[in-house]
C-alpha cells in the first residue's frame, strides 16, 4: 500500500498526485513538499479536535489536507470546509497582516458519491453569485468520488 502522507513517499507519489490532480486549477506545479502535523490546534478546551490525514505545504506556502474516506457520514462537505477554515485561521498570528495568508485546498478521495451528479471530480469556490467573479480562491475544494455505474 502506498501512503501519501509518508516522508519517504512526499516528493514521489504525493507530489504527482497533487499535480496531476491540481493541474486544471492551479496555474503551476509544485515544485516541493513539507509534511505538516496534521493535527488542527484547538482554541479552546471544548473544540472539535480535527485529525487530518495528510497536510502538506508547498514552496509558495500553499496549504493542502489530502482526505480519504471510505464510510459515508453524509457531513464530507461541511467537514472539509471546517478543516479548510482551521487550516486557514491557523496561519495568523497576534499582529500579522491579513495580506500574508496563503491558499487552501482541500481533497477528498471518496468511495461514494457525496454530490448528486455523475461526475467522478467536482471542483468549488467561492464566486460571486452573478458574474461568477473569484475574488478570493483562498479556499477552495476539490471532491473525488466514486461515480455511479
């Protein structure tokens, strides 16, 4: 079995299948990996802990959470956006400029299908509802799900 979030797998396998799977999105490669904790902080002792399952960051700073699901829950879409959140509320600090924050993606590789269509990747932003305008792509989510015969 081959693990994605492995150091010895990072610059081989993870890093291919972020490119292949990013390509269409975003404008160029990665170039390199760092492995993160995958552990969210908490802010306070009654937070939801969060685990991820892979969280790498590129050269630029860009942040990725590689999810694998296998049991459908029906919450993988309100999760992943929670994780993007904490991921991105992570980055700041006490007097750091708003300026500095860098992208999020988040991808979940599913068993199911989670969105009710028959395409197997389905990629979201956040648009302006009547231009369809991307003022801010610092989140983003990709679903990878298996699509129905």
């Amino acid at each position: 079995m081959v693990y994605f979030g492995s150091e010895e797998n990072k610059d081989e396998v993870l890093l291919n299948f972020l490119n292949e799977a990013l390509r269409e999105t975003v404008p160029k490669p990665f170039v390199s990996l760092t492995l993160l904790n995958p552990q969210l902080d908490k802010n306070a002792l009654t937070d939801k802990q969060a685990i991820l399952d892979v969280r790498a960051q590129n050269e630029d700073g860009k942040q990725v959470n590689l999810e694998i699901q296998v049991s459908n829950k029906y919450d993988m879409p309100k999760c992943s956006l929670y994780y993007a959140a904490k991921m991105y509320e992570e980055q700041l600090g006490e007097g750091q400029f708003y300026k500095s924050l860098k992208k999020v993606i988040s991808i979940n590789i599913l068993t199911f299908n989670q969105i009710a269509n028959d395409r197997f990747h389905n990629i979201y932003h956040l648009r302006e509802d009547h231009t369809g305008e991307l003022p801010l792509d610092d989140i983003s989510k990709f679903i990878f799900g298996a699509a129905e015969a």
